[in-house]
C-alpha cells in the first residue's frame, strides 16, 4: 500500500512535534535544544526531497506529494 504526503506537511509538523515533547524533556529544554531540532527536520526535509528527485519525480511536484510505501 502506498501512502502518498504532501512534503510541506513535514515542515508544518515541527511546530506540533515541538510542543508534544517539551513537556517529556522540560529538564532539558533549551532554545539551542529547538534550533537543533529545526536543524534536523530541515535536514530530513532536505534529503527527502533530493531523495525524490533522484526517483524520477519532476521536480515541479515536489511540494506535491511523497510517497512512502
């Protein structure tokens, strides 16, 4: 079964993700601790992309669809 998600879903998410596992880490919070998370979802996102268009994927519906089977 293929799953298909719109990529800009991934950069909305970071927000939402932040905020649910502050409260688990609160000890450890920092605003280093979020730019290190920023970091690293632009990094995925980053790759994830490069990761479709190296499949053939026309570049033009990268902010489209991704698909994840």
């Amino acid at each position: 079964m293929d799953i298909y998600v719109h990529l800009y879903v991934f950069q909305i998410i970071l927000p939402h993700f932040l905020q649910t596992i502050k409260p688990h880490i609160e000890k450890f919070w920092s605003d280093d601790m979020v730019e290190t998370w920023r970091a690293l979802f632009a990094l995925i996102i980053y790759y994830m992309e490069e990761g479709v268009g190296r499949a053939g994927v026309d570049k033009r519906k990268l902010s489209q669809t991704f698909s994840v089977t």
